[in-house]
C-alpha cells in the first residue's frame, strides 16, 4: 500500500471530539506541533502546524478517556491532505491523520496506564484450544504478566 505514516509529537489543541457513525465509536482531537528552530544563535519557535487526528473504535474511546486539551501527545498513524474551497474564495488544505496509536508523550510528564482486556464472547465455532492451561501456568499473549512470572 502506498500511503504515508507519520509520526510525531505535540500538544492537544483542543478537548476530544467524540461520537458514534453507524454503531462505530470516532474521536477527533486537532494537535499542533511547533518546532524549535535556532535563529540568529538564539532559540525561537517556528511555525505551528496543526492536525487533525482521528481515532476508531476501542482507540477512539481510549483517546476520549485519557487525552485533554494540552496534554502532550504522541501520534503514529496514515497522513492524507484534505483540500476544500470556502464561499470567500481561495482554498484551504488541512493536514489529517488517522491514528494507528496514540499516547502521552512521557518526555514532559507521567501518566497513570490502566489496562483493560476486552472480554469476546465465545461462539459455537470458537477453538476449544483456549480452555487448554499454558504449561509455564503464563498466558503467552500477555508480555506483562509474562516478565511477572518469570
């Protein structure tokens, strides 16, 4: 696939936007991103660039639990312009992104990560397999609990 990946760091611009479109949860959150740049021996801001970064589902009502306006952020995912025409004339691209993975940025401060499973349910054509105990008594999915018990 020939689509560009992005990753990069800033700030929440603003609080979470969140809603439902066709029974699938989606979280909005513009983020600016200023680079420091060394004018003239001494340190300045650039210019700001803003963008606009959408989550789905279980991303989107993580997104909606844990990021706040000006929380800095982390951001990974698909790049892709949108450009429009206003009724003043002229026209406008914006910068979107839709995220793959999304995270405080733990540069500039700490963050509390609470896990959360998501429990499926079982289904009548589902693999008896999982009812079979890990011999090391560790569930090999799990990297965490993993390091615990070694």
């Amino acid at each position: 696939m020939n689509d560009t990946h992005v990753t990069f760091h800033g700030w929440a611009g603003s609080d979470v936007r969140h809603r439902t479109a066709r029974d699938v949860s989606v979280a909005t959150v513009r983020v600016g991103v200023t680079p420091r740049l060394k004018k003239d021996g001494e340190w300045v801001d650039g210019e700001t660039a803003w963008y606009t970064v959408t989550a789905w589902r279980t991303l989107a009502d993580h997104l909606r639990d844990s990021v706040r306006k000006g929380d800095p952020v982390i951001v990974h995912g698909r790049l892709r312009t949108e450009t429009w025409e206003p009724e003043e004339g002229g026209s406008t691209t914006t910068l979107q992104v839709d995220a793959s993975l999304i995270g405080h940025d733990l540069t500039r401060g700490i963050s509390h990560f609470i896990k959360q499973r998501i429990e499926r349910p079982a289904t009548d054509t589902d693999d008896t397999s999982q009812d079979v105990p890990d011999p090391a008594g560790v569930d090999a999915a799990d990297p965490i609990d993993s390091e615990v018990a070694a």
